[in-house]
C-alpha cells in the first residue's frame, strides 16, 4: 500500500490533518491503534479557540458544533471566596470561545471521513516508522494477525504523548523540556444541568476546581488531587462533597449532583519537544507537547499544528516548496511555548502548592487580588485564554 501522507493516530490531530490534507487532494492514510469507540470514550477538552472552530469550518465539519456548540463571552475566577467575572468579549475587543467537548469534535471528523470513504486503519497492533530520514518512509503494522507496510512520502505523528513517532527519533536530535506537577485533575462527567452559565475557576485552600460543562444538561467537573489518589478512592458522594466545599455558598447551594457517566484521574504535565520535525516525519499535538489543562490549551494548540502542517503540504504538492515544511517546527514552536507559558503560569496560580509553604497561598492571592484589580492583569488572562493571533509577534 502507498500513500502520499501516513497519519499515524487517530485523535483530533489526526483526524483534522486527515480531512484538511483531503480538501486539498493530497491522501492520507491514518494508523490508529485503538478502536473508534476506545477513541471517542476518551473524556477530555472542552473548550475551543476562534482558531480551533475555524480550522473545523475550513475542514467541513463545523455545522454541528455551530448547532450544539454554546458560545461563551466570558468565565468567573474564584479566590478568596469570591468570584470575579472574567468578561473575554470586553476585554479582547470582542473575541469568545466555544464550550464543544473533544468527544463532539472527535466524532464529527470521523462520521466525515467515513462519508468520503476516506482509509483509516483503526485497532492497528505494532505500529512502527522506518526510513523518514530519506525519501522513502515506511509504516509496518499487524491487523488480524497479518503484517501489512504503507509507504508514503511524510509521516505525520499524530499519535498522542504516548505514541511511537516521537519514541522513534533519534536520541542524539531531539532535546525535551519537562515539568510534571505534584498534582493531578479528577474530572467527573454527569447528566446534570451546569452549575452556572458560564465555567468557574477555582483557587482555594483545599485545592483547585473547575466547573465546565458540555451542554444545558451536562456538566463536567474537576479536582485537583494529589498524585498519590485512586480513583477507586472518590466515590461520586464523596467528589460531590468535596467540590461543594471548594465553591462560593450561591454555587454550592445551587450546585445540582447526580451519578457520574465517567470519572478519572489525569497527571498534569508541561512538555515540549524539539524540533518537531525528524526528515520526513513530523510531530503535531499532544505527540510533540502537553500543557496543564488549566488554560485549555491543549486541543487548540493541536489545532493549529495541524494547520501549519497541512500549509506546508500543500506547498510541497502545489508549489513544489519546501520552505513550508523547513519552517515547520520553529513556526509551531514559537506559538507552543506562548501557550506553554500561559498554561503553567495560570496553574501556579490557581493550584494549591504544599511544599510551598503558606506564604505560597498569600503570594497568590495578592496576585489574583492585583489581576482583577488592573484592567493590563484582566487583558493578559482574556488574551492568551482566548488564544493569541496567529501571526502574534510576527
Ligand atoms: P490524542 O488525543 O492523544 O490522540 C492520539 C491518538 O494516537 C493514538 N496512538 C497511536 N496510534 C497508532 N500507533 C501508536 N503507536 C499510537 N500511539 C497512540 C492514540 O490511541 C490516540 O487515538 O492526541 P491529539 O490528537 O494530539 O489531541 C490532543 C488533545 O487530545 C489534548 O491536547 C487535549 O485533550 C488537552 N485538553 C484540553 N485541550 C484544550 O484545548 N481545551 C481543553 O479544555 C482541554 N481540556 C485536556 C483537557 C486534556 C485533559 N487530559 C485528560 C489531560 C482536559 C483534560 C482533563
Ligand atoms: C473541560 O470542559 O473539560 C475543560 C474546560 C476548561 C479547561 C479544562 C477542561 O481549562
């Protein structure tokens, strides 16, 4: 079998990649080593940028997250046992996010590829990328006991923090930054109306807490939890009960609870690889980078990987250039460590850090408290949370 790109993971990067690369007639073949419904049970995003939302528009897939999708002008913070709103659309001339969970965006792009009839390869065993320092790359991989090869002329690894293509670079030419939090997030999902309209932001002295939601009648909850916690350790009573302590009294009393349909424990990590580029393989999202889901970075930052990505193919097959894939990594770099910065400084400040003694939580607080305070301290959160302009800085 041959290809012109050999996508490996099917995640939104993936999937994304795969749909822009078939607007522009270039093929694809995506890998995946998990099932369809193993993918779409992953609970994770749910917050997008203009810059996300446009790329699904671009790839075709927008109309239902258009439909389903609640827009949101704005988040609360809550320090010190109270909340301050946090207005994105004021504060950034006029700029919102989209509250559609991964789930959504996940299944949107494979009902599409599906309908074009478009190749994936999904419960695919022993993946493994060959040759991408030449001209010739090749991807070997079990289905049903049978061993099968793809070769193409890219690899995009597309394949998670987890996946083969960035284990697969050569030691000696790759360099990784790391930072992993003494914490971790435990999220529940339940069929319950929202708390509040809009997400709350919580610093308190028990922990952080996020109150997000996926649609009227389905809310999603986080909290922060040390590291060292089971999930078999929090029932549903007992995260129900520990987030009603970490809420202000209003959202406590209105807070609705109810059986969670999924509920588990994520590590918080800030990671980057460099470069992003290994001849003719490539990594974009979370297999060249992971920010702390405080400032819901992640997808988006995926998103616009994709994008560049997808631009440099499309002047290699149209433009015979390859200025686009030479510039790559250092393009996807700049924008990733912006959104790395912000994701770790917005964890710093909304988490509870034990070894830090308690002059940590006062520091905090007087930050939070100057932040809310000072039209620049409200601008910098609405800014990056919204996502910075592409060409920032340019
Ligand atoms: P994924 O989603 O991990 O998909 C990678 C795919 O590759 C497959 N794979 C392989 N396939 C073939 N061969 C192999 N050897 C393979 N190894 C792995 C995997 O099975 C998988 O299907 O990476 P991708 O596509 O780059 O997408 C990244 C996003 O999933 C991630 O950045 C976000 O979920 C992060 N994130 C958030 N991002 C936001 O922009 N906004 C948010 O509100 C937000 N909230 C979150 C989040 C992540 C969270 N967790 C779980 C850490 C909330 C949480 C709790
Ligand atoms: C979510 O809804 O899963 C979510 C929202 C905002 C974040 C992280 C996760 O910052």
């Amino acid at each position: 079998m041959r290809t012109q790109v050999a996508i490996i993971g099917a995640g939104p990067s993936g999937l994304l990649l795969g749909q822009l690369l078939h607007k522009a007639g270039i093929d694809a073949v995506i890998i995946e080593r998990q099932s369809p419904e193993y993918v779409l049970g992953r609970i994770r995003a749910g917050v997008l940028e203009q810059v996300a939302t446009d790329l699904l528009d671009e790839a075709g897939v927008g109309q239902r997250m258009h439909a389903e999708g609640l827009v949101h002008t704005g988040f609360d913070m809550l320090f010190n046992g109270e909340r301050h709103r946090i207005d994105l659309e004021k504060l950034t001339g006029g700029k919102k996010v989209m509250v559609y969970g991964q789930t959504e965006v996940t299944r949107d792009l494979m009902d599409a590829r599906q309908a074009a009839g478009l190749p994936t390869v999904y419960d695919a065993a022993n993946v493994q990328v060959y040759d991408f320092e030449t001209l010739s790359p090749r991807v070997t991989y079990e289905k049903d006991g049978q061993s099968h090869t793809l070769a193409c002329d890219f690899i995009a690894g597309c394949d998670g923090f987890h996946g083969v293509c960035r284990a697969s670079a050569p030691r000696s030419a790759i360099k990784e930054f790391e930072k992993v939090y003494p914490f971790g997030w435990l999220g529940l999902l339940s069929d319950t109306p929202p708390v509040h309209h809009e997400l709350i932001y919580v610093n308190h002295p028990r922990g952080f807490a996020l109150c997000s939601q996926r649609s009227a009648t389905r809310s999603r909850y986080y909290l922060q939890v040390p590291l060292t916690d089971k999930i078999e350790q929090w029932s549903d009573e007992a995260f129900w009960q520990e987030l009603k302590l970490r809420l202000d009294p209003e959202a406590a009393g209105k807070l609705e609870t109810g059986p969670s349909i999924e509920k588990s424990i994520a590590p918080l990590r800030s990671f980057v690889t460099e470069p992003l580029r290994f001849g003719r393989m490539f990594l974009a999202g979370d297999a060249g980078h992971i920010v702390p889901p405080t400032g819901a970075k992640g997808l988006n930052l995926a998103a616009t990987d994709v994008k560049y990505l997808m631009d440099a193919f499309v002047e290699f097959y149209q433009e015979q250039s390859e200025a686009g894939i030479d510039g790559y990594s250092e393009r996807c770099l700049k924008r990733i460590w912006r959104a790395e910065r912000f994701s770790w400084w917005f964890t710093s400040i909304m988490h509870t850090f034990d070894s830090e003694g308690a002059i940590n939580g006062k520091l905090q607080q007087a930050e939070l408290d100057y932040l809310m305070h000072s039209e620049a301290g409200l601008k910098t959160i609405a800014e990056n949370y919204v996502g910075l302009p592409l060409d920032f800085g340019a």
